[in-house]
C-alpha cells in the first residue's frame, strides 16, 4: 500500500495542523522576521523603496484621486502595520513550539498564519514585478532572481493549502 504524504497544511477538528519540516519552519520564521523588519522599518520612515507597495493598496482607482488615496494611507497605515505585526507575533510564537514536523494552530492562529504568509508573498511579488499571470515553474535555472521565484512559490503553495484547510476542503 502506498501512503499519501501528508499536506503542508490540513484541518484537524477545530485545529490546523502545519506539516512541514524544522527547516521548512525555520525559512518561514526567517522571512516573517525579515518582513517585521520590513513594517518597522516603513513604521517610522515609510516604504521608501516600494517593496510594500502591495501591503499598503490604493484604495481609489480613479483618475484623481490620489488625494483621496493619500487621505486613506494615512488614515489606515498604521493599523495595517499593527495588524500585520500581530500576525507576525502569533506565527513566531507557534513555529518556535512545533513539535517535529508538525504545529497546531488555532482558527484565529491560522488567519494569522495565511497573513503573514500572503504578506511575504506580496513583497516577494513586488521585488519580482510577478503579475496574475504568473508561471509557476517557468523561471529559467539560470536566472539570479531564481532563489526568490523559488520562495515565491512555495508560500504560494503553502498559502494555497491554508485556503483549502480553512475552506473544509
């Protein structure tokens, strides 16, 4: 008989489960740290180099209105960088208490866990120009930028995942 390998993510009665490797957890851990890095730094002196552009999203599309666009950043970026810290925070603290290859999350935990996931994918994103039609797969091995498709895509695996375990399926 052949076992399925587990998924990265699954449901577990009330609970998610997190199934990944101590290294896998430990690049996670890594990159939220980089991205708390990230909002604080654009905290105090906002995102001069534009890799947060699509954490801090127009809210207005229409020709003319930026200033109603920058009446909404300020209003709103320093709520979006605490909700984003907190998110960061809950992650942390439940990938330095895995056991093996497993974490359990709570419902609020995992909410948490797909933010700061889609968080780190939005700035990678942003770094890699990546539109909606993305190829996942069709980097070419010898592109430089090929570490950071690479991440790319597995937090938009793992993100796809922690869709379908939230969603029952």
């Amino acid at each position: 008989m052949v076992r399925r390998p587990r998924p990265p993510v699954e449901r577990d009665g009330a609970q998610f489960r997190i199934n990944l490797g101590r290294d896998e957890r430990e690049l996670i851990r890594r990159l939220m740290g980089e991205m708390r890095g990230l909002l604080t730094e654009a905290e105090v002196s906002g995102d001069e180099d534009g890799r947060l552009r699509r954490i801090f999203p127009a809210a207005y599309h229409q020709a003319g209105d930026r200033p109603l666009n920058e009446e909404y950043q300020r209003l709103m970026h320093e709520e979006i960088i605490s909700s984003r810290l907190k998110g960061l925070d809950a992650i942390e603290d439940v990938m330095a208490q895995a056991s093996g290859d497993r974490a359990q999350l709570t419902e609020s935990q995992m909410m948490a866990f797909m933010q700061a996931l889609n968080g780190v994918r939005l700035v990678l994103g942003t770094m890699l120009d990546i539109t909606e039609d993305h190829d996942i797969g069709g980097v070419d091995e010898n592109d430089p930028l090929v570490g950071e498709y690479n991440l790319y895509d597995f937090f938009s695996w793992i993100l796809d995942w922690s869709v379908r375990a939230v969603q029952g399926a």
